[in-house]
C-alpha cells in the first residue's frame, strides 16, 4: 500500500472552501479506481498549510488517474486557493497501526 500526500499552502482563509470542493469532486474522481481506499484531508492552522494523505494499492493507478482530464480540470478549480505549488510525494506504508 502507498500514501500519496499532497501538501500545499493555502492562501488565507480558503481551507473550508478546499475542504468543500473536496468533499463534492473527490468522490466522482475516485469512483472507478478499484485501487484507490481511502483520503484525508489535513489542515495546519499555524501554517495555512493543507495536507491530503491518500491510500492506494499502487502508485500507477494514482498515475493514470492524475492524468485524466478530470482531474486536471478539477486541481484548477483547486489551485485558485493555492499559495505555492503543490508538493506530491509517494510514500510506501511500512507500519499501518490504525484501525
């Protein structure tokens, strides 16, 4: 399994707004990636900076999904809130000691 965590800071004031587009588009884009299981979204008031963390079976699926038009359309509704460009790394879970 993998976790694909996206961090960005936001411009201020915006992470409801993020929060809201997520919960609205996220579901449509994941719909049919059968290796997709799960997200969370993250926010640090300190620092205005928003983290997504999600879980994926491999890091290809994450690949070619990111690459559909969808979801490129749908990280432009995203980027108006941005602050700086977002940071995507691919992580590999080691120890998974949640429920």
């Amino acid at each position: 399994m993998y976790v694909v965590m996206t961090r960005v800071k936001l411009k201020p004031g915006t992470y409801k707004n993020c929060a809201e587009l997520f919960r609205e588009t996220n579901p449509d884009l994941v719909s049919s990636e059968t290796d997709w299981s799960g997200a969370r979204m993250l926010f640090d008031h300190d620092t205005d900076v928003l983290t997504v963390l999600a879980s994926w079976r491999d890091t290809e699926s994450y690949q070619r999904m990111r690459a559909r038009p969808e979801f490129q359309s749908t990280m432009q509704k995203f980027g108006r809130h941005f602050a700086s460009p977002p940071e995507i790394s691919m992580n590999e879970v080691l120890v998974d000691m949640g429920s």
